[in-house]
C-alpha cells in the first residue's frame, strides 16, 4: 500500500481519478461484452432492422468475425449494408474473413477495417473478393499496413469491378511503384484504345480527407507531386463524368420503371 501511495504522490492524477477511470474501464469492457453477442443473435435471427454494424475499437479479432459473417455469408441479413471495424485487432486471418464475406455477398456496401495490421496478404485476400464483387461502392483500408504488393494486387483486381467508388489507402507503405500501379488501374494506356476501355471506371477516389502519402513517397519533390496529380486528374475527370453517367442511367430507368 506504501508504494501505491508513493506512486499517486508522484503522479499527475488523483487515486480519485484513477478509481474513476478503472470504473469508465469496467463498464466499457461489459457495454463490449454485451453488444457483440447481441449483433450475433440478432444477424442469426435475420433482424431485418440492422443495416449497420458498428464495432469500431471493440477488440474485434477473426473469431468473433467469423461468427459475425456466418449469417451475412448464408444471406440470411440482405438488409445489412455497412460494416465498420476500424480499430480493431484484425489482421491478415481476419482479413480473409472479410474477404469471404465480400465474395458470397452482394449486400454489402461500405466496408471499414482502418487502423488494422492486414498487411499484403490481407489486402490480396480482399482484392480477389472484390473482382466477384458488385455490391461494394466503399472500402477504407488506411493505416493498414499494406505497401506497394499489397496496392498493386488491388490496382489489379479493380480492373474486374465496376461498382467500387471510394478507396482509401491513406497512412500505408505506398511508394511512387504504387501510384503508378494506381494510376496504371484507372489510366491504362500500353495497348491502346482497349486498354483504356478495360481500366477501371467506377473508382473516384483512392484517399480520404489526406492524399496518399508515406515517407518514402515525399511529396514535396517535382516528380513524384507530378505523379499524385496526374492520378488525382484522372480520377476527377475521366472516372467522375462515367460515374455521374452511370448513376443519371440508372436513376432515370429507374424513375421510368
């Protein structure tokens, strides 16, 4: 008890403080206890009223996934159309889960995992989800460990989908290798009018209030902000005027209908 005295007589907080903040603590781990096992049984009884699932920052891990995506998987919750898990303790076995989920189901229409360790081999486990994918519009993987492998298998299996519009992989290892292969996604010139026609057309965006940026790609050199707004034009132009075309077409045949 002696040192525990000497310990809050040397600090900056109060023992006061401390018991209060061990309280806040308690009750946070029994709201997380709580909720979890609440969405399961509710997505298990196909609870048409949940459309959002929201776990951000609730020591989510794969297991629990598995057991959260089991009934997206079977469609047994059409009506679930936004997942966020951002903060959590996702990584590339998690990621695969996600991937799972995205393959067998076209419901789905936001998907956040940002500020988790996915890495290349969860980003890659996503990417091939997302070329069967036609639900999806929005993605974020940021701060999720992923480098220029990971962005390039990405830029690759986005050519196959035409429905993906925002992509954020701000706060990742991205080099000037992966703007390119970005750009290359959206922007594909090497075989003539046909590689342009089979680039990507849906995508807008691949950041979020930040470009894309990490220190081995220093913006400040002439090349590599050449480069960022290059990508950046194509995207506000090319891809934005097929995107406002697509959804003019379809909210027009769909007020026709």
């Amino acid at each position: 008890m002696g040192n525990i005295a000497i310990a809050f007589a040397t600090s900056t907080i109060s023992f006061s403080e401390f018991v209060e903040v061990k309280r806040q603590k308690r009750l946070e781990d029994k709201r997380i206890s709580s909720l979890i096992p609440t969405y399961i049984k509710r997505l298990n009884r196909s609870d048409a009223s949940v459309s959002t699932i929201n776990l951000n920052g609730m020591g989510v891990e794969s297991n629990i996934l598995r057991l959260l995506t089991a009934p997206i998987i079977k469609g047994q919750c059409p009506t679930v159309i936004e997942l966020l898990l951002e903060r959590n303790r996702i990584g590339s076995e998690g990621a695969a889960v996600i991937a799972r989920a995205l393959y067998h189901n076209n419901h789905l229409k936001i998907v956040s995992l940002a500020h988790n360790h996915i890495g290349n081999v969860g980003a890659m486990a996503i990417a091939n989800a997302l070329e069967q994918n036609t639900s999806l519009v929005r993605l974020n993987l940021s701060f999720c460990n992923i480098d220029d492998d990971g962005v390039k298998k990405l830029a690759t299996s986005l050519k196959k989908n035409h429905v993906l519009v925002h992509l954020n992989l701000e706060g990742n290892f991205v080099s000037s290798d992966g703007i390119r292969s970005l750009l290359n996604c959206v922007y594909d010139t090497s075989g003539g009018i046909q590689s342009i026609f089979d680039s990507n057309h849906s995508l807008i965006s691949y950041h979020g209030q930040r470009t894309i940026y990490n220190p081995n790609f220093p913006e400040s050199t002439v090349c590599n902000r050449k480069l960022v707004f290059q990508l950046a034009s194509i995207l506000a132009s090319c891809n934005y005027r097929y995107s406002q075309s697509y959804l003019t077409t379809n909210i027009t045949t769909s007020a026709s209908s």
